[in-house]
C-alpha cells in the first residue's frame, strides 16, 4: 500500500485547511497526514473547471498585501500574471506524515524514509498496517496507533520529523514523564544505561539548505502555530477587472458614480427638497405651501441636480490625475467598487445581491420581511440613535477567498504579531501564561531567523499557486452618517489647526452631499494591513483625521464582531471584517469555511437587533479598565484585539474612546456614539 493517497473535502475546507505542505488528521482513523498538492476541481467530462476571475487583478491585490514580510520582494518577483497558476481547488494528494512511530509492544521509536514506507507498507495485509518496528527483537507490525504526532517546524516555512538517536541499533525509546517538555528525554531500547539524552535543548538543524536556523520548534503538528494559511479576500470580483489597474478611465468612472451617489444619476430626495426649499424660500414654504408649487419646485430641482454623467467623469479623471499618484488612484477606485457592489445594482454580480436596510423595510411598510412595521420603525429609529447612515442586511455577499502561501510559527511578519490568542503578550505575563514558551523548549518571540511567507508550489521549480474560490456569504454592512462623523470631528476640535502648519484640513460643507464624499475619499488615507497611524499628528492635518476616522470604523466593526459573535453564537474567528474608509463603511460577514448555521446572521439583525444594540452599549466595559482605557489606549485582547484571520489591520488602529467616549491619542474625546446633530 503506497502512503500516496487522495482525498476529496468540500471546497471552502481546501482554501484555509487543506493545503499543500499543512497536516491533518484523517477523519477515518488515527493517521496524519501532509497534504502533498492540490488539484484543479474537474467538470462532468473529467476537464479542468477555469476560474472567470481576473487574474492580473488578484494578483495585484496579493502585492499590496504581503508588503511587510521580509522576503516580500521575492514573492513579488515570483508571483507574477505569466508565472503563475489560479485554481480552483477539487481534489487532494496527501502522504502519510510523520514517518516516526513508537512501537506499542516495545516503545522503541523509529524514523523511516518514505522510500522504506512505501516498500514495507505494500507487504502489510491489513490496510492499518503501515511498517515493522526496527527493533530487532521486537519486528511488530506499527499502525496508525503508533504514529507520533510531533514535528519541528521553521520560521522559513520548513516541516520535518524528530531527530531520533541511534545506539545499539535497537532504536530508542521516547521517554515524557510529564506535559513539560523540559522532562522528555531519549533511553536506549536496549539498555537505558547505554544512552539517556535529554530532549529539552538539543539543537533540531534546519534540513533547508537556504536556511542556517539551528532552534527549530518542536511541537503537536496539529498546533495552530505549525501553519498559518495567507488569504486575501475580495469582493465581487468580476473579469472585467483586470482593466481596473490599467485603464484611468475605469478608475474614474468608478470614482465618479461614487461622489454622484451610487444610484446612477437620479438626485436623492434629500438633495431635491433641499434645491426645492430654497426656490420657494425656506423650508415652512416646502411643508405648508401649496402642493402644486412643491410639485413644480421639486421638478426644477432635480433639472438642476441632474448632471452630464460623461462631464463628470471627464471632471473626476482631471482631479484624480491632480491629486492622486498611481497607485493611490487605483486603490481608491478599489474600495469605491467593492462598496458599489453592495448598494448599487449597477455593480452588483449578474445574479444581483439579496439585501435590504432598515431604511428600506420602513419605506416598504414592511412588506420585504415578517416584522410588524412598528418593529421596523423601532429598528430604523435605534440606527439613527447610533449615528449610522445604514445597516444593511445581507443574504448572499459574494467573497473570492485567494489563498497564496503560508507561513509558519506566526501569522504575521516580523514585529507585527498582535493575535493575543498567538503571541506572548504582556498581558500573557500579567496571567502567569508561559506555556507556550515552555513548549517551544524556551524559545520566544524575536529568537532565530525572522517568520517568512512561502508560496505554494508543486516542486523547487515550478509555477506558484493560487487558490481561490468565490462562495456567498452572510454579511452586514455598516455606513457612518458623513454628516455626524464630520460634527464629531469638530466637536473634538480635529479641525483646530495649530498656526504655522503648511496644510491643513478644512471642514466640509455638510449641505452638499457628494462634497462630503468627495472630502472623505480626498482626506482619508487607509493605512496597510499592519501599519499603526501616527498617534501624535496634529490637529487640522489629513493624519489626524484620517487616525481618528479609521480608528473609529476599525473599533466599531470589532465591536459588532464581538457582539454578533455573542448573540448569535458564532465563534468569533468565523466572522471576517472588510473595512472601506473612504466610504466609513464596513461590511462583517461569515467565513464560508466555518460551521454552516444559515441564517443566523440574517436573523439575528431581524429579530434581535435591539438586543444587539444594548449589547453594544455593554461592550464598552473592559476587565481591565482603568488600565485598558489610560494606558492601553482603549484596546486589548479583553475587549478589541481579534484573531488574525478575523482583522482588516491586525489589532492596529484600535480605541473605544472613539465610538464611546474618553481617552484616545491623549486626548478625552466625546463618543461618536453620543454626538447629536442640531436639527434645522
């Protein structure tokens, strides 16, 4: 029986668990496994499924993502549109892993090549027979039973096996008298006077011959540390977006159904009672006046308001060539198309996106859901007194999941490992949690070769490989009202300059929707996945603003994390943030991979959103209040930081301050939360 086998697993399963080089437990038995290569999913005739995704765009996206790791620039040079493979991931091969068994009669521990696997597994009869211990008095059958689990692992992306002993070629026995790895150590099968060899810190050499690492970890390779998949997901990716990077003229159009509000190019209500009140005088003339003259002044605002959509975009291309560089325009006009992609049918996919606000349940009487219109009414009432412009509920948000390597021993690069659940934390020492010290035998952050990002590949010289895959996932989107998120930028006094500086921000004229758009994309500058804005800029500066406007949208979706996570039973790594703010709007939906509860998401916002929204006034307690809030800024794995997996901007850019209230950056800020707008 060759160790060469295949497996079939659902296709989500492939893309975060069931990846070339990770291990895994066979769900039919007791055998690890490592998966060996990943297949492209066959049609009905036995053919390759092709992805209609827009590789040079997918790609280009993976770029921008992986800036930080060490080997960044090699992964650019590898990964490129001629270079690489984009699958979509069927099937598996896999191989019997670790090749290291602790025979059950005797206890002697042996290593095998693969070679001498697959020679002395073809002659066992039993399909659990899988060798012979080498033992030579002993010469029984090993089965899955007798597999260890443990393997040592590398930050550059290296697995292998123990380092088994030799002596009296009897093989030697593994001896753990306790869970502490400290206590382990190897004996003689034969005599134990001959050779005891302690286990704790004996140097475990790297086999990768790029690699001089002599501290590699020995762990469970089932530990979440052995290997951490790199995903980058996308939103509503359709084949023509390969023209995104290229073509400016996409990019402003783009741009330009933003600012003119996402709706084509038929003015709001809004915009044309505002037009309509000042033709008629005021707003008394506009609610009291005769109905005919209401008729025809709200006729003369919308001709006002309609504008040439080419000239606009012509107009939009002139000011982004003058304000933003290349790569920034491209970015920009990224985040506006994914978040046109869910409230514009414009750019929705060709099936078209289930989704409904409160808003519109109100504007409906209710008719799109079972709730009473009362019940809506409350709702929509509790969204205004939380200061959001929209809560949207959605059925079917399409994520492309692409999958193009994996690191080992941590999730992030270098320095940027802010997953409490990963890494030794000072709160980790504030509880007295030196376990995983212990187990990797004393070994820290920081120690031995920096954490690289691999690629996936089918050998040393092949193509690179991603895997993507596009599902519907359940999902909520968040929008900010521009008007109010501008009054709590003044109400902070974020506008108040201090003399002397070269540039400052202006407050926007908050009559004028799309100038508030228009300021928000102009003055906003995301930061990258594990970027910290500047804490310290000064008031009136586009840093300042755009800190405290990503801090507050990056806390307000880790909040809504937590809370959805808490009432409708998810586990918190199964919900995925995707931030866009420009927009100041976020979108949290659930991983596809993960348990599949449907419509729980849904159900949640349309049966419980008044528990969720006193839920979410609860959360602004921390454990560790007062320290959290003075000297954690308001963020710690107690009340904001998230797993990795989970996080737009790995735990960085985080305060409750911000949506709350108190202190942040020094500075005791007043809570979006609890600013009011004057009515006119």
């Amino acid at each position: 029986m060759s160790d060469n086998k295949t497996m079939e697993r659902s296709q989500s399963k492939f893309i975060y668990d069931y990846l070339p080089w990770n291990t895994f437990n066979h769900a039919h038995n007791n055998l690890s496994g490592r998966v060996a290569g990943l297949k492209n999913e066959l049609d009905e005739y036995g053919q390759d499924v092709e992805l209609d995704l827009p590789k040079s765009y997918v790609i280009s996206r993976v770029h921008r993502h992986i800036s930080k790791w060490p080997n960044a620039d090699a992964i650019r040079d590898d990964l490129t549109y001629a270079n690489t493979e984009l699958l979509k991931p069927g099937w598996a091969n896999y191989l019997i892993y670790p090749l290291t068994f602790e025979c059950d009669a005797c206890k002697s521990v042996t290593k095998f090549d693969r070679d001498q696997m697959d020679e002395m597994a073809e002659e066992g009869n039993d399909a659990r027979d899988l060798a012979v211990c080498q033992n030579p008095n002993c010469n029984q059958r090993l089965t899955d039973r007798d597999q260890l689990p443990f393997v040592a692992i590398c930050e550059c992306g290296t697995i292998d096996e123990l380092n088994v002993p030799e002596c009296c070629g009897a093989g030697m026995r593994f001896r753990r008298p306790t869970t502490q790895m400290a206590s382990w150590y190897w004996e003689c099968a034969v005599d134990p006077s001959h050779d005891t060899t302690s286990f704790y810190g004996t140097p475990v050499y790297c086999p990768n011959g790029d690699c001089d690492n002599e501290d590699m970890e020995v762990l469970n390779h089932t530990s979440s540390s052995a290997f951490y998949p790199q995903v980058k997901n996308l939103i509503n990716v359709q084949p023509q977006l390969d023209d995104l990077h290229s073509s400016e003229h996409y990019q402003a159009r783009i741009v330009s159904d933003y600012l003119l509000g996402g709706e084509e190019t038929e003015p709001s209500d809004r915009e044309k009672r505002q037009i309509a009140a000042d033709i008629l005088g005021g707003t008394d003339a506009l609610v009291y006046g005769d109905e005919e003259e209401i008729e025809e002044a709200l006729d003369e605002a919308r001709e006002r308001l309609m504008v040439d959509v080419q000239e606009h975009r012509n107009q939009t291309e002139e000011w982004l060539g003058g304000c933003f560089e290349d790569d920034a325009r491209t970015t920009l006009a990224e985040e506006l198309y994914e978040h046109l992609s869910v409230v514009s049918p414009e750019y929705a996919p060709a099936s078209g996106i289930e989704s409904v606000s409160y808003q519109e349940m109100v504007d409906n009487n209710a008719e799109d859901t079972h709730l009473s219109l009362p019940k809506v009414r409350k709702y929509n009432q509790l969204r205004e007194d939380l200061n959001f412009a929209e809560v949207r509920l959605i059925k079917d948000f399409p994520i492309t999941a692409a999958t193009y390597g994996y690191t080992r021993t941590a999730p992030n690069p270098p320095g940027e490992d802010r997953n409490p659940a990963e890494a030794n934390t000072e709160e980790e020492g504030r509880h007295g949690d030196d376990a995983s010290t212990e187990a990797s035998g004393g070994k820290g952050e920081g120690d031995g070769r920096p954490v690289e990002l691999n690629l996936f590949r089918t050998g040393d010289h092949s193509a690179p490989q991603i895997f993507a895959q596009t599902n519907d996932a359940e999902a909520v989107l968040v929008q900010f009202d521009h008007e109010t998120v501008v009054e709590w930028l003044d109400e902070n006094d974020l506008f108040d300059a201090p003399s002397g500086l070269p540039e400052t921000v202006s407050k926007p004229d908050t009559d004028d929707p799309e100038e508030m758009r228009r300021w928000f994309v102009a003055n906003i500058d995301p930061p990258g996945r594990y970027d910290e804005l500047p804490d310290n800029a000064p008031p009136g500066t586009a840093e300042c603003v755009t800190r405290h406007c990503y801090t507050l949208l990056n806390t307000t979706a880790h909040l809504f994390i937590n809370g959805m996570g808490a009432l409708a039973g998810h586990q918190r790594e199964s919900l995925v943030e995707h931030l866009m703010p420009r927009t100041m709007s976020f979108v949290v939906y659930k991983r596809p991979d993960t348990d599949f509860a449907l419509g729980s998401l849904w159900t949640l916002f349309e049966e419980q959103f008044d528990d969720f929204a006193a839920h979410l006034d609860e959360l602004y307690d921390c454990s560790y209040d007062p320290v959290c809030i003075h000297d954690e800024n308001g963020a710690c794995e107690d009340c904001l930081y998230l797993a990795a997996i989970s996080t737009e901007n790995a735990n960085h850019n985080l305060g409750r301050g911000t949506f709350y209230g108190g202190n942040f950056d020094g500075r005791d800020l007043t809570g979006y939360r609890h600013v009011v707008l004057d009515d006119d």
